[in-house]
C-alpha cells in the first residue's frame, strides 16, 4: 500500500492486531527501551555563530555546552560594612562607593514601587487582556489542529480498511488458486495411477 506520497507502507494497525496481544506489546516495548538505551544524548553544538556579538552570553552558552555548574550568587556587594582599618584610606574609599550604590539602589527600588502603584494597575489589566487574546488563539489554533488530526486518522483509518478488505480478498483468492492447484495436483496423480492400472492389465 501507498499513500499520497507514494511512501511504501508495511504497517496497517488499524488492520494488523498484532500488538493487541500483551506478550507482543511486552516485546515491542523491550525492544524500544534496548533501542533508546543505545542511543547518545543530544549535545549542543562544539562550534555555533550566535552569540558572537555579545561575550557574556556567549561565555553562559559555553558553560552549560561543557556541562559547568553556575558561578555562586555573589551576595558582598550587598552586604553594607565599615572598613576594618579605620586608618585606611582605600578601604574608606571602597565603603563609601559601597554606600553610595546602596544608597541608590534603594532610591531606585522607591521610584519603581511609586511607579508601579501609579501605572500597575492598568499594565496588569493591559497584560491580562494581551494574556488572554494569546490564550484564545492558542486555543482556536489547537481545535484547528485536532480537527486536522482527527480527520487525518479518520482518512487513514477508511485507507487502512480499504486496503485490508482488498487484501483480504487477495487472500480468499491465494488460497482459492491454492486449494485449485492441490485438487489437480490429486487428480493427476489418481489420474496417473488409474493410467499405470490399464497399462498393467493390457500388458
């Protein structure tokens, strides 16, 4: 049998009922996991243009490529201490840059909650409507799809029947020329012994 694209099909399982049988499944199932057990796991790429124009990602694309594990979360920079050496100079000098970062982080941390409580409301709703809008096309693309699916495996399900029914009818025909040529097969052979008889009794 064929299909559309005269790609040779010797797997009919709307037809064959092979695999309904427990110990057949148990077997074809053995034979995929020894199958899957020999096969590599895919690697990324050695060598790959992206990532060319922009080191830092580039320089995390190669770390998860040869399987490092993350840098720790670097927490000092957070941390907000006097120098240990009072009489240092550049110790001072490092607490002070130190502070200064601080003191703006926190600066931009009040502007973007003053921010958020001006506008996050109407971005949250503006993103729910966007989230939504996504979501009822995902979903009229998805019952697109089944729909194709569904009327794909109706249509290979009528194929598959038809072409069961014609094998099965030549099948009744194989076994009709069969059973054919072993009657004429008995009956030259009695045929024959019926000539050896009378050859016998004119002799």
């Amino acid at each position: 049998m064929s299909d559309h694209n005269n790609v040779t099909l010797d797997s009919l399982p709307y037809i064959d009922k092979e695999y309904d049988d427990a110990d057949t499944r148990a077997h074809v199932l053995s034979l995929i996991q020894t199958e899957m057990t020999q096969m590599t796991p895919p690697l990324l790429p050695k060598s790959t243009p992206i990532f060319k124009t922009n080191p830092l990602l580039l320089k995390e694309y190669e770390r998860i490529r040869d399987g490092r594990a993350a840098p720790a979360f670097d927490t000092q920079r957070y941390k907000l201490e006097a120098p240990h050496n009072d009489n240092n100079a550049e110790e001072w000098r490092l607490a002070a840059d130190n502070a200064s970062a601080q003191l703006e982080h926190q600066n931009m941390r009040m502007v973007n909650l003053e921010l958020l409580e001006q506008f996050g409301a109407n971005l949250w709703k503006l993103g729910n409507y966007q989230r939504e809008a996504l979501l009822a096309q995902v979903e009229r693309a998805t019952e697109r799809y089944r729909e194709e699916a569904v009327g794909l495996n109706r249509e290979r399900r009528k194929a598959q029947v038809d072409a069961g029914e014609t094998l099965r009818g030549l099948e009744e025909r194989w076994s009709e020329g069969v059973r054919q040529c072993i009657e004429i097969q008995a009956a030259n052979a009695q045929l024959r012994a019926e000539i050896h008889e009378l050859e016998k009794k004119q002799s």
